[in-house]
C-alpha cells in the first residue's frame, strides 16, 4: 500500500511546485462562468435556466483541458515506464494517478462551484443536487479522460485526437447530471439520476484502471 | 547461491519488426546467473527495441521469452520483481531534488529509505542532493537514474545505453557496478557502444543486431 500512497503524496508535491497545473483549469471555469453573465445580457431568468448546463460544461472543459497533465510529463521523463515495471500493481497505480488529478484540477472546481452557482443565478434549492452531481461525475470524467490520454500518448500530434475520442463518453455523464440537477432545482427528486451516475463511477473505477493500464503498455511498447 | 536459486532467461525463436520493416528474425538464446548479455549494432538496428522485448513493455511478433521456463507475459508481476530497467530516458522527475527522486524510487520497489544518502555518495551527489533536477546536468540527471541500481534489490538489470552523457569517473563506477553484479550472481542484458572490460572468462555474451552480422556467440 505504502507505494500507492508515495504515488499520490509525489504526484501532490510536484502539482505543488507547478501551480499553472492546478489554477489553469480553474481560472478556464470561473471566466467561462463569469463571461456568460456578460454575454447573455444579464437576463436573471434565462441565466438561471441554463446556469447548471453551464457550470457542467464548464467542468467538463476544463476536465479535458487538464487531463495531459496527468501522465504526459511521466510519459515524456520515463517516470511511467518505471513505474509500470515495478513490483506494484499497475491498475492501483493508475487509479493513485487519477486520484491525485482529480484532487488537483477537479476538486477546486467544485469547491468554487457555489459561488458561480450565485454569479449565474442558479436556483439555491438544487445546489446540494449540483455539487453533489459535480462530485460523482467528475471523477467519472478524469477516468474515461485516462483511457483516451493513454491510447494516445505515443502519437505525435495528437491535439484534437484525445477530445474526439473521449468527448462521446463524457456525453452520458453531462446528460444524466444536468437532467438532475434540472429536475431538484424545479423541487422534483433526482435519485434516479443520481443512482445512474454513481453506476458509472463504479463502472469507470473498476474497468478503465485495466484498460488504462493496456493502453500505456502499447503507447510505451 | 544454491543451484536452484539461479536465474535463466531463455529466448527462442524471437522475431520482430518495426513500421513493415525486420528488425531480428529467429533469435535464440539463454542467460544465466552471473552472466552478461552485450546488445551490439548499429542505430536503429533494433537494441531498444529488443531490451524492451525483454522486459515485457513490448510484445513480440513471433517467439516466446521466458524466464525460469516460465513465459513472461504468465509471470507478470512475479517478473517485475525481479527485473531492474534502465531505459534512454531517465525517469527522474525534473522538479523534484536529486534526493526526493532517490525516495521515490525507494518507494517504488518496496525498500527502506535508509540508504538514500549512503547511495547520493557513492553516486557523486552529495552537493547536488537538495537541487532541483531541473537545474542538474545531464550527466547528473543520468547518475541519479543510475543510483537506481543501488537501490533496487532486482537480480536482473536490463540497461539500454546507461555510459551515455557520463564523466570518466561516472563510467569507471558504472563498469564497478556491473562487474559487482555479476559476481553477486546478478544477470545483466546491456546496450552500449562503449567497451566495458568485461573478463572473457565470465559468462559473457554478445549479439549483434546489425542485419548482415546477426550473430549470437556464446
């Protein structure tokens, strides 16, 4: 166990030491938020309509926009290589890997969430329902992320490949969460979504750690 | 060590090629303990290529590599334990202190951290040890990766070009290393163009992957 933890506590230290990587994604969310209350004339009730679509898309973005960090520099430095020969087991290694991302680039944007939640003029009934679909989709997000990163890792130019590839998989995410975070803020009771959700993280946790693991073995190869 | 703790590695009949083109075709050998594997050829001749065969990062198009009689890709995690890689590219993290990276390892193969500063001497890096990697050399750089040979228990090191961007001094402990292992009935596969002293009588193969010099002399 000691390994996996010494992953995630390095993998923290160096998130430190490179602060871009962790203000990057959410500076991108807080403007893209900001900016639509300037552009969509300031009309409280249209903005509060399409308030929770934007803060999921908003997440999601900036998901995709940090998810190279998480094993392109490793890639780059022979780091992961290393790692994936070592007496550890490769799949746990890759979930550390992803948890300490997602504590870096998706945990701040949730932790902001509420206050864009009043910016954008979100309906406070279903904030619960909103960071709470924030928080079990998110991770969802940096896991399908991984499996994209890892399959093009060894390609050269791969700038638009990773989006096209994993964009079609966040799709179910953003739909089941913003349909409940639609149906609390209209007072309705979102369990179902939300139940739908958590069955996609238990899924995403416990498939895409091997084929992560897969992926890297043929980008390194 | 007993007769049945030795360490074989046997490859028959291994084959691969690279964007449509051959690399090796039909290679065959084995290595035991105490013994040295040399990877010759020119560049691009397939020595990366064939290191990474070897330690199950690649697989082969044709042909089994098996360690103890086992196939590799059965062993898995059980292989890994065993094997130490050393690859061109040096696995140190740039922002971390020479130090840190030698901690990290540590952590990596399951060993206590007591050793760190014993290693950074012998390793040369003493003065270096709280500088960011970021701002070391590139010889530096490579004597951390190195110091992974002092701190890894594995009995098998595969090290692909590991004399590259050394100092004289650098190359000599390296050599001191390698002749080390192999008495401590170690087993090391290595790509180099630098000759390395190693005594003819000593278990001592070379291959060379050059197309029309494919050869094994055992």
């Amino acid at each position: 166990m000691n390994a996996y933890l010494a992953i995630l506590k390095r993998d923290l230290i160096l998130a430190n030491r490179n602060r871009s990587a962790l203000f990057n994604p959410l500076l991108f969310f807080a403007l893209l938020a900001t900016l639509f209350t300037v552009a969509t004339s300031a009309s409280t009730e249209m903005l509060s309509e399409i308030s929770s679509g934007i803060i999921w898309v908003g997440a999601l973005l900036a998901s995709l926009l940090s998810i190279d960090n998480l094993f392109r520099s490793d890639y780059e430095d022979g780091s992961l290589e290393q790692w994936l020969l070592s007496p550890n087991k490769p799949t746990f290694m890759v979930l550390m890997k992803v948890l300490s991302h997602w504590l870096v680039s998706g945990l701040p944007i949730i932790l902001i969430t509420p206050l864009l939640a009043v910016i954008l003029h979100f309906p406070m009934t279903g904030l619960n329902v909103l960071v709470l679909s924030l928080l079990i989709g998110t991770p969802v997000l940096s896991l399908v992320g991984a499996i994209g990163l890892a399959l093009t890792l060894g390609l050269r130019k791969s700038g638009m490949l990773l989006p096209l590839l994993v964009l079609p998989f966040y799709i179910p995410v953003l739909i089941f969460a913003n349909n409940a975070v639609l149906i609390s803020a209209s007072g309705g009771d979102a369990s179902a979504q939300l139940t739908m959700l958590l069955a996609m993280l238990v899924l995403a946790l416990t498939l895409t750690p091997i084929t992560v693991v897969y992926c890297l073995k043929l980008s390194l190869g | 060590m007993t007769n049945d703790q030795r360490l074989c590695l046997e490859v028959e009949q291994l084959s691969c090629a690279r964007n449509n083109k051959t690399l090796f075709e039909d290679l065959n050998f084995s290595l035991h303990s105490g013994e040295i594997m040399i990877v010759e050829g020119n560049n691009g001749s397939g020595k990366t290529t064939l290191l990474k065969l070897l330690c199950g990062l690649r697989s082969p198009d044709q042909g089994t590599i098996k360690f103890n009689h086992q196939e590799i890709d059965d062993l898995a995690r059980e292989y890994n334990d065993q094997l130490l890689y050393l690859s061109h590219k040096n696995g140190v993290k740039a922002d971390l202190t020479a130090r840190e990276n030698l901690n990290s390892f540590c952590q990596l193969y399951g060993q206590p951290a007591e050793f760190v500063d014993e290693v950074l001497v012998k390793m040369e890096l003493v003065n270096e040890a709280d500088i960011s990697c970021r701002f070391l050399s590139e010889g530096q750089n490579r004597r951390v990766a190195l110091a992974r040979l002092l701190l890894s228990p594995a009995p098998i090191w595969i090290l692909d070009e590991p004399l590259t961007a050394l100092d004289e001094a650098g190359v000599e402990l390296v050599k001191k290393l390698l002749h080390l292992k192999l008495q401590r009935e170690g087993m090391i596969i290595i790509s180099s163009h630098h000759d390395l002293n190693i005594d003819e009588g000593i278990g001592m193969q070379r291959i060379n992957l050059t197309p029309s010099l494919l050869t094994s002399v055992a």
